[in-house]
C-alpha cells in the first residue's frame, strides 16, 4: 500500500528524488526519499492516528487523500486531506467522512472507509468506497469543493462536497471504486443519446476463508447520471471452476489494477481473487464484462497455512492468497500474494493481447 512521486512532478517538491508515501502499520502516514532504493530515507512522518489504509496521492498537484483514523473521530478509517506537494513540509487542509462519523456526533456511526481514488482537477471527482466487504457505499464527491469548501466537520459541512452516494447490498462492499469516465460504448454506438458512459469499477473484498460469508465480486455501475448511479453489470469467479471454497484461504474478489496508463484502461481490468489468482477481464462493453485470461501461482515450501475454526480446534490449508495486482504502462502485470507465496511478474498472451492492443508476443 504505497504510491509513488518522481520530484520533478511534485509542485514544489525537490526535482531529483523519487518520494514513496506509505502506510507505517497503523499509526502513521510516512514519505520517504527512495531514490536509491538499497538506501531509503525517512522525509516526514504523519503520525497519532489509530488506523491507517490505501491513500491516494495525485503526484501532478501534490494532493493526498489519506486513510486515516483520527483519534476524535467515531470510526477506525475517514479521509485526512493533505498538500504534499513538498514532501518534507506537509500542509493539512481539512479531515473528512461520512456525517455520523465526526467528533461529537450521535447515532449509528456509518461504516468506515477502505480507500479513495481521485481524478484530479480536471475531472473534479473523488470516489470514496466504504464497507470493504458488507453494507458498502460508493461516494461521489465534487473535488473543487471538498479542497476549498467549509472545512469545519459539521454534518451540513461534511455533506456539502457530496455529489451522491450509492448504498450497496448489506452482504457486499466498496474496497476499489475505479472511475473510467467517458467510456465508448459500441452497442449504443447507433444511438441518439448515451454513447458514451461514465462507469466506476467497485470490487469487494473477501475476508473470511473457505467461503464463510457471502461471495465479494466485482460490480459495474453507470454513473453517467452522477446524482442517480445505478449498478449494471456484476462478475465472479465460477466457484465450481476450481472448487475454490475447499481450497483453503479466501475465495473471492479483494481489488483491481489502479493504473490509468493506456495500455488497458478503459479496455482491461486486472482482478485479485486471492486463491483463484488474477483474472484478466476484457471491460470495453462494462454492462457485459468478460474474463479473457487468468493466472494461479503455483503453492510454494514459503506459502503460509489458512485456518478455520472447527470443533475441538481448528483446521488448515496451504493456499494461494492473490492479494494485491498493478500494471505498468508497458503492459506488465504485477501480483503480490498474502501468503508468502511472493511477487509474480507476468504479461498477456494469447487472445487478451488482442484486446488490449499489444502487439503478438
């Protein structure tokens, strides 16, 4: 869970080093000079907090949507808003989260987030997901008024950058909220309005082993009406495909490739579905996603047990755990496991080439 800057993108930042933000357990936030990346060293740390997650960090402006979990505040994660673009002295503007959520409120405290990610200043939006795995909640939030708007964290302040929000099923959440905006749809190609969508990509994420709580997949809503998103397209793995729910660990979606290089957005999404590896999906008609290509690395003498509770004890497995996946904007494609299995580097063959443009390997 890191993001990285080259200085010379930074608005203010030293042109020479390459920065790194990333989390430090879950106290703090830290930015590290990792221009030589056998000599990391500490540039500034963002610390007092009670939890941390998957910030955003735009590296054209120097703004960070950080996950955070402010001591006053009700939940374990919200959104601390801060100017990095000079790394060694970082600027806040203003905390932010869902109302309920703030120091001094009453009620039912909404579900926390899990992670934003923002278009920057020419799109003007940030999508917050919460839920991670139950009661999720897509959040469209106008970027402009967010960064300059009333900082004071009322609920009428806190509401005000809001464009709307769409509840998901209590048994599914938000961990990745993926915008790809204007969006060439070729069925409506011949149509008079709509040819174009704005969708975001949210996957859930699966948290307990060998299927003990409703699937977590992957969901496609059209958010080309922004105040009134309606959810079009779902995908999941085939559990009969591999019998993945007595494979051991967990079986179901955790999150997608974030990169918006060419190479595939719009076109390709990469999916982690822990034991059923990467899967590659051909996304270019997001009302009918298709998977085109998959991956399982191969179980390892470093891959880690999962275990269930039985009675008398527990029972374990050696699985696979896909956890993390990114691409690059030559076409590679990189997966981390959360079980020690490593990272695997890989690139497409085959037909998913085709839809991805490269050329024939």
């Amino acid at each position: 869970m890191v993001r990285v800057c080259d200085g010379k993108a930074l608005p203010k930042g030293d042109p020479n080093p390459v920065y790194m933000l990333r989390t430090f357990g879950s106290e703090a936030h830290e930015i590290w000079n990792v221009t030589d990346p056998a000599s990391p060293v500490l540039i500034t740390r963002i610390g007092g907090l009670k939890d941390t997650h998957k910030s955003w960090w735009e590296c054209d402006t120097g703004i960070a949507f950080l996950v955070s979990g402010a001591p006053d505040w009700r939940t374990r994660r919200m959104t601390q808003v801060y100017d990095l673009s000079d790394p060694a002295h970082p600027q806040k503007i203003r905390d932010f989260g869902l109302p309920g959520q703030e120091p001094g409120s009453t009620g039912a405290v909404p579900t926390e987030l899990h992670g934003p990610i923002s278009t920057g200043p020419d799109g003007n939006r940030v999508y917050f997901g919460y839920g991670t795995n139950k009661g999720g909640i897509l959040q469209i939030v106008d970027r402009e008024k967010l960064l300059n708007g009333p900082k004071e964290p009322t609920p009428d302040n806190l509401r005000y950058p809001e464009i709307s929000r769409m509840p998901m099923s209590a048994f599914n959440g938000a961990h990745t909220t993926f915008p790809m905006l204007d969006m060439p749809i070729a069925e409506f190609a011949e149509d008079k309005d709509g040819k174009t969508r704005d969708i975001v990509m949210i996957v859930d994420e699966a948290i307990l082993n060998e299927c003990g709580e409703a699937r977590q997949m992957v969901w496609f809503a059209d958010v080309t009406t922004e105040a009134r998103p309606m959810m079009i397209s779902s995908y999941t793995v085939p559990e009969a495909s591999g019998q993945f729910c007595q494979r051991g660990g967990r079986f179901g979606s955790h999150s997608s490739n974030e990169s918006m290089a060419p190479v595939y957005y719009k076109k390709m999404a990469f999916i982690a579905f822990f034991n059923a590896g990467v899967r590659a999906l051909d996304i270019r008609d997001p009302y009918h996603p298709k998977e085109v290509g998959y991956f399982i690395p191969s179980i390892t003498a470093a891959t880690d047990k999962r275990c269930i509770p039985v009675e008398g004890g527990e029972r374990c497995k050696v699985a696979i755990q896909t956890n993390n996946v990114e691409t690059d904007d030559r076409g590679y494609i990189y997966i981390v496991d959360r079980a020690n299995t490593g990272l695997h580097i890989l690139e497409l063959t085959g037909p998913a080439r085709t839809v991805a443009g490269l050329p024939k390997n």
